[in-house]
C-alpha cells in the first residue's frame, strides 16, 4: 500500500510538470496564431489615413479580389498601394529589396552573390534615373500608389505578416523606386538574352560551328562565329561561375499565349480575346487581380504587386494581353584592358577611364561587403562578379553588358498608364510609342469590332552581327547603330484572316528589314490554338476556354513516329512502346503514357550530349525537340559514340534511353506501369521564398497538385528536366487566364494562381488553386461578400482607426 502510494506521487510530480509545459506551449502556439491572424486584412470597417483626397472604398469578393470606387486618378492608385500591402506585403518587400541589391541586409550571406548581381546591373540605380524621366501624370500615379502603402504601415494595428516574425525584421517606408524597379526586375528577367550568350559563348569554345548548329538548329551552318575568331581570353571556369551567378529564370524563354478573334468569328458578334501569360508557379504568385472605378474610368484585370498599373486586362472599351516576343535587346561586349593602366579599357578612339563607383552590402551576421562596380560605354562590367573585386581579369579581358532598358530615357510606365485609359485603337497605339522594355506581342480587341496586334519595344539596329554571342568592344564594328522606328515595328490591324495568334513563336518573316530575334520558341502552341479555332470557326467564352485547358502534344506526335523505330529488348519496353503507340498525345494528369514520354525524351538527350559537350551539358539539359528532330532525320551520325565512326546508331541509342527511363520511372515509382501517371510526378508546386526553406513549415504551407499539360502544350505545364531531384515536377506554366467577349467586357472571366492573399495564414492564401487546375474562371461582379472598407481622408483631431472583423 506504502509502496504503491509513493510510486502514484513519483510519477504524478513527473507528469504534471509536463502536462503544465505542454498545456502552456499548446496555448502559446494557440495565443500565436491568434496574434498572428490580425495580420490579415480587415473586411469591414472604416480606417482614416493621411494622404487622400476623397473617400475611397474597397469591396472584396468572396475569394478576396478587390473593387475599388474613387473619385479621381490619384485617390485610385492610392487605394491600389493599399489593398496590395494588406495582401502581398512581403512579397512586394522581397521584391524591392531583390531589385536593390539588399536581400542580404534580411537573409545574410546566402544571397550575397544575388546582391552583387543586382547592384552591378544597376537596376536600383536605374529605377531612380526613370522617375525624373516619367510624364507629370505617371510620377503622380506612381508617387500615390506609394503613399497608400505607406498609409497601410501606418494605419495598421495588427500583427504584421509571419514571415517578419521569423526573420525578425519589420517593412521600411515604400518609395517611387521601389515600385519602378520592379519594372527593371521584369526586364532583366523577360529580356535575359545575355543568360544564352554566355552559354553559347561556353559552348563555341568547345564545339566546331557545325556542331553549334545541330545544337541550335536555326543557326545557319556556313555563318561565322565571331568568338571563335577572337580567341576569347576569358577562362571557361571564369565563364561557367559568371552563368551560375545568374537566376535560372533570366532569359526571354517565358512562355505565353494570346490571341484574338473579330465578330464575325464569334457566337456573340462581337470579338473575344484571350491571354495566358506563363510565368514561374511561387506562392504567393505574381499577379493580383483588381477592378478600379472612378467617374472617368473602369479598368480590370491583373495587376503585380508593387506597382499601380492593370497589365493585362480591359476598361470599358478596349481590352489587351501579352505575350514575350522573344527579341534580343542586349549584347555581351569584350573589352580588353588597356594593357599599360588598369583603370583603362580599349576604345577605337583610344584608351577610356571605366567608370568605377564603390557600393556596401550590409549582410546580416557578416561585416559589410564592399562591391566595385565598373562600367564602359556599353554598360556594367559583368565579368567583375567572378573576380577579386578591384581585380583586373587574366589575359585582360571583361564582358560589360549592353541593353536597352537601363538607359536613362525608358518610358515604359508612361505607356502603361496610357494603355489603361485608351479609348480605341489610335490611342492604344500612341500610348506604346515610348515603351522600352520588355518587348511586348500586345493583342488588342475593342467593343467597335476591331481587333489588332501592336509589338512595342526599343530593338537595337547592329551595324554587325546579331547577338547571338558575345562580340568584341574594342571596336565600332558591332556597335548599335539606332532602333527600330516605333512606326516599323510588326502591326496588324483588323487581318482578313479574322484572328491574331501568339505564342512566342516567329513573329515575321524573313523579309521583315529588321532583326528582331533568333530565339523564338517552337511553333507547337501557336499551331495547336490555329488548328482548334479553325475547328470552331465561332468562338464563345466556352470554346476559347477549351483552347486553354488544351493539352495535346504536337511534339509528341512529331517525334514519336521518329522514336518509336526500335527493336525492344525487355517486357517493360515493349509495353512502354505498344502504349504510345495507342496515345492520342494528351498529356493528361491521368496516363502513364505522358511520363513515359517525357522520361524518354530526357534520357535521349542526356545519351546524346553528355559526352559531347561534358561540363558545360547540364547547363543545356532540356528536351530540346527541334534538335532531337535534327538529329534523328538530318543528323544520325550524333547517335554514335564520339570514339566510334558508326554512322547510324539511332536506333540502338532510342532503345537504350528507352531502358534507362524506364529503369529510373521503375525506381521511383515501382514497376507496376499500371501504377505510373503524369501527375504522379508532374505535380505543381508553388514554392514560398522563406516558408519553403523551412522544414516544418515546409511542410505545413507548401502548396502541390497533380497538374496536366507538359512542354509544348496549350495549357502549358514546363518542368525542370535537368533536375536530379524532381525532373518532371511543374514548375512553369499559366500564373494568369483572361477571357473577354467585347459583346459584354463586364463579364470578363479571369484566373490567377494560387489565391489573391500572400499571407499563409489567409482563407485567400490557396482557394484558387483546385479552379486553377480545372481551368474554372472568376469574373468581377458586384459580390462584396468579402467586406467592405472605406478609407477615409484623415484629420488632425481624428481618433486612432477603427477596424472591425478581422
């Protein structure tokens, strides 16, 4: 009896210790969440800030998307500010902070090489030039949408997004530049040509222009190199550290459709315009729907958060998309050193001082990094990001960067402002007279009937060459020379045809006078959406929505026949073979046969360049469709060893690769075939920039769904084929949907992914992300189910805000 007794209180004075810390921690955590939830934004209530004019308010729907109702220009673009920092706040403060080089100041040394990028470019630098360039009308726009951010950080009264808490930081005031640099980040991302010539550059040092061709099969085979003929100096290890240096998304390779169809091709009478603009899939993601009115103006559509424009939509008279055109508005310059000063580069008019200027990178926990940032005449110096800083390159030669949308005079955002509040096609057209960057396929439909395709952009004339690879500085040989008229620049106006299709395909042809760009992507979209409106010659908001949701392969169908010319030497390749054989080419989440495929594909092109190319192959690792064609009807002698001088082993290689991807798919997902789907592996996944690095939280906010579309198709779903990791997972794809019949522009049917809120804590957070998936669409009505909000012109005497609901 004695002994039980004792043994109850042992263990009793264990246990209620612990259920105490354990009730305590569970009511922290509880007490945190709680706190942590009034960082959303209010749905009701009234909130009187400093800056405005008249009253504003704010309805938001039932997944979060705002309409606001103001009484002029300024008090709307306050308003924007306002609603973009209750939902996107940290998204937008990365954002700045990437384009000013100061990601270190918040996540220390990781992102020091991102910060010495940034800072050399000078994107920073250039937002702030651009200000004073602007019309009277987009300074005052952009100098209001800032103060409606900053009324937001002063007139909360809640908790601010979780992710401060977990770095331990807080927002800084937004300024004018913080919103302009976003347009240079767009830039340097859409317009990243540069990425593609120091990879080529890498490549012509190893490869015959022969072999460069195959590789990049519009290259015509007789055309000299440029850089073969120098000798470039620079070291490959320098060239592969300066690609590394560079973000995985520069480049112009950023898909997109849109087209456009007239009345007499519509169910409705009228025209109907559709756009999907594809872009990386993050959380939040990159765009934010929205709808302004003012006495004067009804504009809809997407917005990005951090800046006071609808990019993509319509108001009540017009309406637009975008698609990247693809055009090559950067060089890569050599310059040498002059070889009896350093501070000195070469010119033909004689040696010149580079411009040199010192910046410091605060970086958390780490001393400050002094960065030297040199330029020349033709831009910043970007080989300096591989060397010592102050240093002078082996052999002495740098590369400096010339583009067009870090020269002083870019008034994109002027025309941005104009495209909102055009009225018909002149209007539209004039508004996009002084447009830079990026070069832009605008398709335009109004409620008149007209339809039309405007390119608006600022592209080089090159007295020499056409930027396919890096050309020597020393000389006025490849200098440009001017640029394309705005008046010359491809237009289309009411075709014949009754429609206007884009997708980053070709844009002109061969006989258009100027360059525009060697890097267009395969025609496989801009082909499949053709052949489905000649299938339904009368278009409705339904059918194009079918467009959309297509997911057909027509690399699928084209290569497959090439492909399929084996002999199998296993039960597992002959069953792959005899399924797609059957296939109808539909990458549908569902099959096996699209992961079967696309396995395939990537073990062929590993099979084929690896040995040739060595190092430099995982920078080139893709599916590369139009050189595997090459190869398979032009080129067969690629299929042989290096060391052999069998001409023909294609088919060997074919079986081969076929083995290999069907022993990896049998490794990660077991050798029942029946079992394999694409969306098995091919899952969307849209990662969040600090969640995602933490494992716990990782694991609580990531956001994945089993997807369809691939590589080529419609409904676009890209994936990371040179990934070791996750190959076939979707990383890419359509961010935004737009829909609009003219007949009703009020209609409009839209989508974005993955919701309207960039706070994981937020309802809004992922609610559209099944819709997305399903190809559903929301429209912009009169449901304020969301709440409303008024905001208010400030006083001196008035009382703190006054908030309700959370």
């Amino acid at each position: 009896m004695f002994t039980g007794y004792s043994t109850t209180c042992r263990v009793s004075r264990f246990f209620v210790p612990a259920i105490i810390a354990v009730f305590m921690s569970v009511s922290l955590i509880a007490g945190g969440y709680v706190w942590l939830r009034t960082s959303l934004p209010p749905a009701a209530g009234y909130i009187a800030v400093q800056g405005l004019e008249h009253s504003v308010t704010i309805t938001r729907s039932h997944y979060g998307v705002p309409t606001i109702f103001a009484q002029n220009d300024h008090d709307a673009a306050f308003a924007l500010g306002f609603a973009h920092a209750q939902d996107r706040l940290f998204q937008m403060d990365v954002m700045r902070r990437f384009g000013a080089g100061r990601l270190s100041e918040w996540f220390g040394p990781v992102t020091l090489n991102s910060d010495r990028l940034t800072r050399t470019i000078g994107l920073y630098r250039a937002a702030e030039r651009q200000y004073a360039s602007l019309a009277a009308e987009t300074r005052a726009t952009v100098t209001a949408y800032a103060a409606g951010i900053n009324a937001f950080l002063s007139a909360r009264t809640g908790a601010l997004p979780p992710e401060y808490y977990l770095l331990g930081v807080r927002p800084e005031a937004w300024s004018a530049a913080d919103t302009l640099v976003w347009g240079k980040i767009l830039d340097l991302h859409l317009c990243g040509n540069f990425r593609d010539e120091l990879l080529r550059a890498r490549l012509s040092q190893r490869l015959s222009p022969g072999d460069m061709a195959i590789l990049y099969p519009p290259y015509p085979k007789d055309a000299p190199i440029p850089l073969r003929d120098m000798t470039l100096r620079l070291s490959p290890s320098q060239l592969e550290a300066l690609y590394a240096l560079l973000p995985g998304n520069v480049g112009p390779y950023q898909d997109s459709n849109n087209w456009v169809t007239d009345g007499k091709h519509s169910a409705s009478g009228r025209p109907i315009l559709a756009n999907d603009p594809h872009l990386d899939l993050t959380a939040p993601g990159p765009w934010y729907l929205a709808r302004i009115h003012t006495p004067t103006l009804t504009v809809a559509g997407a917005t990005a958060p951090g800046a006071p424009f609808v990019l993509v939509g319509h108001n009540n008279r017009i309406a637009w998309g975008v698609t990247n055109t693809m055009s090559d508005v950067e060089d890569v310059y050599i310059e040498k050193v002059d070889p009896d000063d350093a501070e000195q580069y070469i010119t033909p008019t004689g040696p010149r001082r580079f411009y040199t200027h010192q910046e410091e990178i605060r970086v958390r926990n780490a001393p400050p990094y002094l960065l030297t940032v040199r330029s020349t005449r033709h831009g910043p110096v970007i080989s300096d990001l591989t060397n010592v800083v102050g240093t002078v390159p082996t052999l002495g030669q740098i590369l400096a960067l010339r583009t067009t949308w870090l020269d002083d005079d870019d008034h994109s955002p002027d025309a941005l402002w104009g495209t909102m509040r055009a009225q018909d096609w002149g209007a539209f057209r004039d508004a996009l007279a002084g447009f830079v960057a990026p070069q832009l396929n605008l398709v335009y439909a109004d409620v008149d009937g007209n339809i039309g395709l405007a390119v608006p952009g600022r592209v080089p004339i090159r007295r020499n060459g056409d930027g396919w690879l890096p050309v020597p500085g020393w000389t006025d040989d490849y200098e440009w020379i001017g640029f394309v008229p705005h008046d010359a620049l491809p237009l289309i106006y009411n075709p014949t045809i009754g429609r206007i299709v884009t997708a980053n395909n070709k844009l002109v042809s061969d006989n258009y006078p100027y360059f525009l760009s060697r890097d267009w992507e395969p025609p496989y979209r801009a082909q499949r959406i053709a052949m489905l409106l000649d299938a339904t010659p009368s278009q409705s908001p339904g059918t194009t929505a079918a467009i959309q949701a297509d997911v057909v392969s027509l690399m699928a169908k084209e290569l497959l026949p090439l492909m399929l010319q084996i002999t199998t030497h296993s039960d597992h390749a002959a069953e792959a073979v005899r399924r797609l054989q059957a296939w109808d080419g539909k990458m549908e989440r569902s099959k096996s046969e699209p992961l079967i495929f696309v396995a395939w594909l990537r073990a062929l092109n590993r099979a084929l360049f690896a040995e040739r190319l060595g190092p430099i192959f995982p920078r080139y690792w893709d599916l590369h469709p139009d050189t595997i064609r090459e190869i398979l009807v032009e080129h067969r002698e690629w299929c042989g060893p290096l060391a052999l001088s069998i001409v023909d082993r294609c088919s060997e290689q074919l079986s081969a690769s076929l083995d290999l991807a069907l022993q990896e798919l049998i490794q990660r997902f077991g050798d029942n075939m029946n079992e394999w789907s694409w969306g098995l592996a091919h899952e969307a996944i849209f990662p969040h920039p600090l969640l995602s690095r933490i494992p716990l939280l990782r694991w609580l906010f990531d956001i994945e769904i089993p997807s369809d579309g691939g590589y080529d198709t419609v409904n676009n779903g890209t994936t990371r084929i040179w990934s070791t990791t996750a190959p076939y997972s979707d990383v890419f794809g359509p961010t935004l949907r737009m829909i609009i019949d003219m007949a009703n522009p009020a209609q409009a049917r839209f989508m974005i992914t993955p919701g309207e809120s960039g706070n994981p804590l937020s309802p809004h957070y992922s609610d559209l992300l099944y819709p997305w998936r399903n190809v559903a669409s929301i429209e912009f009505d009169d449901d304020a189910s969301g709440g409303t909000l008024s905001l208010t012109p400030a006083r001196p005497d008035d009382p703190k805000p006054h908030i309700e609901d959370y």
